[in-house]
C-alpha cells in the first residue's frame, strides 16, 4: 500500500492543454530587501522552464492595492538552480510588508488569479519558489542568498500609487488546496520501490484535478501509475485567496513500501 499526503505549494504547475482561459504559466514570490524596509523584491518563476516574461503584478499591504510592471525579467525553474530570477525591487512611500501577490497579465494579456503568493502566516506555510530542500527540488539556499544580496544593491522601482480597497470580508480569507477525502495508493505486487513519488496537481476553483505531473519518480513505471491513480481518485478543496476560490498548485506525495 502507499500513502498519499497533499501539500499546497507555490511552484511548478502542469501542462498547459488542461489549463483554463487566462491561465498564465507563471509565478511570484515576495521577499523583504535586506537593509530596507520599505522595499520588497518580487521574484518570478516558470511553471515549465526558464525564460523572460514581461507583465503585471498586483500585490496588496493591508487594504492597499499596488500595480507593479515589469519588463523583460527572467522568470526562474525551481529545478534549475543556474538560473537566478530577476530581482523587481520596488521601493514604498512607507516601510511595507507584502499580504500577498500575483501575476496580472502576462505580454499585454489579462491572467486568472492562480496560485498566489500569500505571506507566511496567512495561510499557514507552504513551499514556496526557491526553497527546495533537495528532497523533490534542489537546495536553493547558497543561490538564494545570492539573489537576495543582488537585491540588496539593485535599483528599486517606486511604487505606483495605490488603490484603496476593501479587506477581505469572510471568517477564513485564504487557505491552501488540501484533499477533503484521500484515496491511498495500490502499490504493485511485489513492489520493490521504497520511497515517495511526488506529483505536481493543478486544481481548479471547483477542487477537480486540471492536470497533473510525476515530479519525483519511483523509475517504475507501475509504481508511478499507482501513485497517480491516487491522486486521480482523491477529491480535494481549492485554495481560497481573498474570499475566492482560485485555481492553485499542490505537492503530492505517496510514500511506497516494499512489498
């Protein structure tokens, strides 16, 4: 048997056949600027590989709404650990910390709300882009310290005004994808794997599973096919972020024994 454990994260997501209207194919990440605390570094990421994106950020501090463009910055692989992100320094009127952030638009096209980034504590904590622990994803602490210094002494942008808005007004604003009832994994008969196969889900603002990837595999080829009729089978609530359901991206794992 294998058990299966869903984590939500703010990482890879799937292939884009299943993926809705104005599904924009990457991510963000916020993080304060060493040394200055009215500046925050946004950082971008691919679901797929590493390439150079050019749009919008929406981010919102307590019940203000920012607009934040950029230009031709790479967006980093959480796999590929060569490739830094650009760091988007942006400078506020008043020292500021980031509730939360997501892509807006993507090359003059509008995005859904996917996947956001919402600050730790929030909605409890999550992986996150550029922390692997060499576990599914590699050790990004050395390049990330570097990213981080990078930011330190790049140029800040200073924010557009705000808007005002209204804060989120029901009793849970965010929360992450989580499973609300779990399928265990049949493993093979006389399996011989002993360990975790990590699967990428998409799932979408009704809770159904989009898509899904093998991001860790057994190398066996049933073993992987058990762990993905697990996830297949399991039915699960999407993440909420502002008081709505978004489309979100989830760790999943199933742990094999040998049989």
């Amino acid at each position: 048997m294998g058990v299966a454990i869903a984590l939500c994260m703010n990482g890879s997501a799937l292939a884009q056949d299943a993926s809705p209207p104005g599904y924009c194919p990457v991510g963000v990440r916020v993080d304060p600027v060493q040394g200055h605390d009215n500046e925050a570094v946004f950082s971008l990421w691919a679901d797929d590989r590493a390439g150079r994106a050019t749009g919008t950020l929406i981010a919102y501090s307590g019940n203000l709404r920012y607009r934040i463009p950029f230009a031709g910055a790479v967006a980093a692989d959480n796999r590929n650990t060569k490739v830094l992100p650009t760091p988007i320094v942006v400078r506020f009127a008043t020292p500021t910390r980031v509730d939360s952030a997501y892509v807006a638009s993507l090359n003059e096209a509008a995005c859904i709300i996917r996947n956001p980034f919402v600050r730790s504590g929030l909605q409890g904590d999550a992986q996150a882009y550029g922390s692997g622990d060499g576990t599914v994803y590699p050790n990004w602490s050395k390049p990330w310290n570097i990213f981080l210094e990078l930011a330190a002494n790049a140029p800040a942008l200073p924010a557009l005004t705000p808007e005002t808005v209204d804060a989120p007004a029901c009793a849970l604003p965010y929360a992450m994808a989580h499973t609300t009832k779990p399928v265990p994994a049949v493993a093979p008969r006389q399996n011989s794997y002993d360990g975790a196969v990590v699967l990428v889900l998409a799932i979408d603002t009704n809770g159904a599973l989009l898509n899904l990837r093998v991001e860790k595999s057994s190398r066996l080829p049933q073993v992987d096919a058990a762990a993905v009729d697990s996830a297949q089978a399991t039915r699960f609530a999407p993440q909420v972020y502002r008081c709505n359901p978004v489309t979100g991206a989830a760790l999943y794992s199933v742990r094999f024994s040998r049989t």
